[in-house]
C-alpha cells in the first residue's frame, strides 16, 4: 500500500472510534483548542510570519497575502467561530424520523457522521481549524490538504487540533494534514475511495475543477455565484434598489453577490436613472445591453461573456428583459445554481418564479446576501454546493451527516408462510 | 459536440421543462404508459423474443435468460407497478421545512427534482420500465443504458414511455435510450457532468466499478450486500432461528439476505445443533470456524476469503465470536455498509449495536430482509446505497429530490447600515 493510501487509512480507523465517541469527549476537544488558539498564539503567528514572509519572496500579490495572514484578532475570532460550533446542537444520534408499523415494528431514522471528509483548500490558514471544528462536531475525521503558501501556519495548526484531541483521549488521526503539498500526492489522495466519503473543495474555480475531474471519490461542487436580480414590472422600485445596493455593495468579493440586474421593459425608463445614480455614487461599473444603456449613460456595451461573469468586485451587467419569461429564461441559461431574486408585488408572479428557477436558494423582495448558513439557521457552513447530489446550497452540520435505519422487532419477519 | 454530449443536452433541456410540468401531466404519462403496457403486450413481447433468442445463440446461461426473459404476466406486474408509483405522493415542490425568522424574513424548503438521471443495467429489460416510471414520478428526466442483450425489448419499451411523454404533452426526450450499448459511448456518457446530475448503476459489482471509476458524474454505489445475524448470548433462541431462516432462505439471491452468522461462545454449544439441523432440513450449505465446525458435522472450514463472500444463495459462513465487541470488530472489517442484525434480550446492548454497527440499516430481533423501500414505507426503490453520500439504503422517490431555500421578506436586506 503506498503512503497516501497507509495515511488515509489511518483516517479511516479513527473515524470508526470517533463515530463511536461521545458527544461530549467531542465538544471537550472543540474547547480545548478554542483556549489554546488563543493561549499559544505566539507560536501560530511566529509560523504564520514565515509563510508571509515566503509568499513575499515569491512575489505574491496584496489579495493573496491577506489571505494568509493571521493576526491577534483574527486568531480570537477562529477560536470564537470554534466555540460557536462547540455550542451547536449536537447532530450525531440524533432521531429525524420515528414511526411504529401496523405489525408492531418500530422504524426510526438517525443521523450519523459520513466518515472521513478530506478538505482541499488554498491560502486561507483558518481553514484548517474550521474544516476541523465542524468534522469533529459532526463526528467526521479530517483530512486537511491546504496550500504550499500556508504550510507552516497549518502544520501548527493542525498539531494544536491534534494535542486537543489526544487531551480529550480521542485517536489523534481523527484530523491529519496531508505532510506534502505535491499534486501527485493530491491526486493519490483523491483516488482512496476506500478511505475518504467526501471530498469538499474550497478555493477558486481551477482548483475545483481540478478536483472534480480527478476524484473517484464524491465531490461537493461550488463552481461560481452569477447571481441575478430580477425587476418585475410591478416591483416596489425603492424596495428593489435597496436589495440591489446591499446585494452588490455590501460585499461584492462574496458568492452571494450580485453580478446582474434584468429589469423588465415596462419600468425601465423610471428605475434604470435611479439605478445609475444609487450605483454611479458607490462606485459601481456597468456593462449594459443597448436597450439598458439608453438609459445608463456611463456603462460600457456588454459583450456575450459578460452574462456569465462573476466579477466579486463592484461591476454589474445590466440587461432589460419583457417579462418574467424572458428573465427566468436568461437565468436558466446564464445562472450558477447559486441565489436568484426576484422583486414583484405580484404574489403569482413571484410564486412561479420560485418554483421554476432553479437555484439552491430564490429571493422573494429580499437580498440574495441572505443565501448563507448562519442567516438561514444552519450555523456555520463547510462550504455551498451548486450541485444537487447529497447537499444544494450552504452546508451545516446536518450536510456532514447522513441517516441510518433502526428497525426493532419481537422476532418479525417478512415470509413466516416459509417457516 | 460530440453525439453523445448533444444527446445528454437533449435530456437537460427536456429536464427543465419537466421540472416546470404540473404534476397531472406526470401522472398522466404513468397512466398511459400502464395501459400500453398490456394493450401493446404483443408488440413487447415480439421484441423480448427476437432478444432472448439472440441469446440463446450466443450460449447465455439459464440466469441470464431468466432475467431477459418478458411474460404477459412480468408485463402484468409491470403495469401493476408503474400504476404504484402513479399512486405515490408526488414529492416534487412539497414543502419540508418552514419558519419565520424574528424579523418576519420567511423560510421554507421546496423539494425540487435532481435533473437527470442515468441508469445504467444489464440484461432486465424491466428496469427501462421501472426507472423510468420513478425518475418522471419525482420530474426527473432519465437517460436508460441497459445492456447489449435486452436490445430491441428495450427500444420498444422506451418508445412507449416517449409516446406515452407525447401524448401528454410533455417532452418525449424527458425519457432517452442510450441508441448504442458501445462501451465508447458509455464511457463518453459518464463525462457529460453539465448534463447528467446523478448515475446509477444496477447489476453486478464489476459494472458497479467501472462505471464509479470512469464517471465524472456522481454516482450511487451498491457493491455488495454481505449481511450478518449476530445472536447475543441473551438471545431468545427460538426468535433467533426464525430470523435466521428468513434471512438466509426466504430468498437468498437479494442483497438483504443473509451471507453470515455470528454465535456468542456462551450458547454456541445450546443454539448450533438447532442450526445445523433446521439449515440442513432446507439445503442450505455451510462454512464455519474452527469452534462452531465442532457443533455444525456438515459445515467444511471457512477460508479467509469466505468472511467477506456474498453467496446469493444456499449457503451461509458460521463464527463463533467472544461477545459484542467480537462480533462488531468481525462486522466493520467484513461488513458491506448494508444491512446488518442483532438478536439480544438486552436492550444495552442492542442498542450499543444498532448505534455503533455502520449499516444502512441496523435491525434488533428483526429480520433482515426488512431493510427494503417497501418494508420502510419509502415505496418501490429505485437502488440501494451503500455509500453514504446522498442517500444511505434503500432510495424511494424522496432520494430523486434535492431541496432548495425559498426566501421571502418585505424588502429585507442584511446590511440596511450601509445604504
């Protein structure tokens, strides 16, 4: 067996031990390392200085940078994240479902860890510790594959991880980080289907596709958020550019951001000037079609890529659309499965437009920036899958989980004619 | 584009419009497709003989021609079936889950189909029928690859469902047999990951593995159903054989059978002579360890090999084991994630098993053969899982769905600070 398929292995023992636990040995750990991430916080920013300093040798660029460094704050917020998680509800054992059968079998469904979650990942160091938090929470081992920029950072952290579980007397492979950065052994990894349930990758578009296409193991897909507004012709027009401006400007380098607004024809004349005001004052480009650009005196022609861009920035393609089928046609064709919006006071419209376009979450008069675990009550995310298969959209506890049948009889069987 | 990358975008585009359909349309097309069925019966019928005497030619066992083989009366049960499904709720736009958050933003889930769906299968000719009555059930569109032998039964049965689709009004490439059973082609398929949302393979394990391994899409995986009856040393011993004997010979060729016994040392000597004597009377085979050979005088010594067999037949492994923990140490190494049964007085420790055991499902003085969508009340199954992602078990109607978020407020948006 090669090291990668020994090292995955070894997940897999301690996700049998760890499935077995209980919740409280688990939650022990998750404090435990929330008090060490702030106690032993000179020893993670000592290592995380030394991948600065690397990536600034490496001449990398301001973005990437910031999402490497780790300071006194955001180390209190990683461990305040970790005690969010510690104070969720427990999700293993639990019983979604229970009902006795006429013949007096009892049928009852619980929900269980799925295994061994192998999380691939980029720069961001605080990965490593809530990947870990919200697998051990849920009773998963982890298997964490971080960056090259970031691996003296994530093997401090994930060591703190380690200590934490060894304390709580739980096998210390419940959470191993891959020892190499090297894509061969990535791709090794990513053929152990014996050992891993799930991989979730998390980064940029290349990296998920990268993973995707290499995997024999399931993979949760986020591959962009081209998310759209849609102004219906009976739109409250204040209340569609207060979505549209905390859609776009409240955090446009989010997934849940907005990056198109189709208005339909019939308003366009009165809300596209207001459009280019609100949007001209934040500092927000345009591309526009010829129709919306008669009306949006400093946005640029758009061309067809632009539909389909997800720009994370302060840009949006603006297109004017007749009617809800035109819009929810446009959607259909350029939409990402992400959040969708619709502003309408027309209750059967807005109902039609719910129904049939297909997005993991679809707004009704309200922000596309409500598409987010914490906001919807899951708690904290793992990731957001734009794929429909075992999870569509955030992900909490409940989506590192799967149920089991419990089936309790007195002696039942199915063909007692046989006997 | 390729032909097989446009056919399997023919499927998407027909999948949308499915989804959108009312669900009379859908129950419509079940309905004609069940009258067809037995007023077209000779047409059928014609097809399955030109395919079973093909078969012949070529020398296929009795087993095989059995499964290819159609009758007026598998037509009959068919028809039956497809009309069950009809009967079913339909889950498409149900409503889960529902709540209003304090700051009136409402919450709900919808159940929403999955898109497409491939099946792939061997020589049944009955699963173009029944995969396709459960995928247009739950508004999913299906792409049938059956194999090379039920050729022309196939093309007549999914021509039915396409006319059955054309007389509702609905699109006819909502359902699509693969036109050629080529590997190529099949291969070719497993990477439409933009059209095809889900694969499920049904037949033997080597099928299973090709098609996880070459698919880029995610697939249902079933290998093997090796199922075991561990009898406690409190166990109700006239209890324990009945459940035994149902599992092992009710129908030993379906996964939910049983393929190993596991005896606590305690009663060994009391409850195996009653085995060897009732398993005897019915011709059914033996394999066992060295301490239960001295109770079972028929049994020959089971090889290492033997512990991890799925025999489909008259025949079962027999191990004496040291208690609980024995006997749940035997079941994670050779178990297959299927089903798996304790037979106890103990309620500490049958619940310690039914918890602990990793199955997707876990009976307690219950036969084993209950772990199926009909026992469950889950409805006719379209395959079992037994990997955890997605689905776990048996997959009814509701395991064709995903769920989406429908968000609703009066304008409400996340950062009203910064407008």
């Amino acid at each position: 067996m090669s090291t990668i398929a020994e090292f995955a292995r070894a997940s897999r023992e301690a996700s049998r031990l760890l499935a077995a636990s209980p919740a409280a040995k688990r939650q022990q750990v998750l404090q435990l390392l929330a008090d060490q991430l702030q106690s032993a916080r000179t020893e993670v920013l000592a290592a995380n200085e030394q991948d600065v300093a690397a990536a600034r040798a490496k001449g990398q660029g301001d973005a990437l940078i910031d999402r490497l460094t780790l300071t006194p704050a955001r180390l209190d917020q990683l461990a305040t994240a970790v005690r969010n998680i510690a104070a969720q509800a427990d999700p293993v054992g639990e019983i979604v479902e229970q009902r006795t059968r006429a013949d007096g079998l009892e049928l009852a469904r619980m929900r269980v860890p799925l295994g061994v979650i192998a999380m691939i990942f980029e720069a961001r160091p605080n990965v490593t510790i809530d990947a870990a938090a919200l697998c051990l929470k849920s009773g998963n081992a982890a298997i964490l594959r971080g960056g090259s920029e970031a691996i003296c950072s994530n093997r401090v952290l994930a060591s703190m991880v380690r200590a934490s579980l060894d304390a709580a007397g739980l096998p210390t492979d419940a959470v191993q980080l891959m020892p190499t950065t090297e894509r061969s052994d990535l791709l090794e990894l990513l053929r152990c289907d014996e050992s891993i349930d799930l991989v979730i990758p998390r980064g940029g578009e290349g990296l998920i596709r990268f993973v995707a296409e290499h995997s024999r193991i399931p993979v949760i897909r986020h591959y962009k958020g081209v998310c759209h507004l849609f102004v219906d012709q009976d739109a409250d027009l204040d209340l569609a550019l207060r979505v549209l401006l905390d859609g776009k400007v409240s955090r446009p380098a989010v997934c849940n951001a907005l990056e198109t607004l189709l208005v339909d024809a019939p308003i366009a004349a009165q809300f596209l000037p207001r459009v280019a005001e609100a949007l001209g004052k934040r500092g927000v480009g345009m591309v526009a079609c010829p129709r919306a650009r008669a009306f949006l005196a400093t946005a640029r022609d758009a061309t067809d890529a632009d539909w389909d861009r997800e720009y994370l920035d302060l840009m949006i393609s603006v297109r004017v659309v007749d009617g809800l089928d035109e819009a929810m046609a446009h959607i259909s064709r350029h939409g990402s499965l992400h959040t969708e919006v619709i502003i309408t006071r027309d209750a059967a419209r807005a109902q039609r437009f719910q129904r049939e376009v297909d997005a993991s979450a679809v707004m009704w008069n309200a922000s596309s920036r409500f598409n987010d675990g914490g906001e919807l009550g899951l708690g904290a995310e793992i990731g957001i899958s734009t794929t429909k298969i075992h999870a569509y959209g955030a992900m909490g506890l409940a989506a590192l989980t799967t149920q089991k049948w419990l089936v309790s009889g007195d002696g039942h069987i199915r063909h007692p004619e046989l006997l």
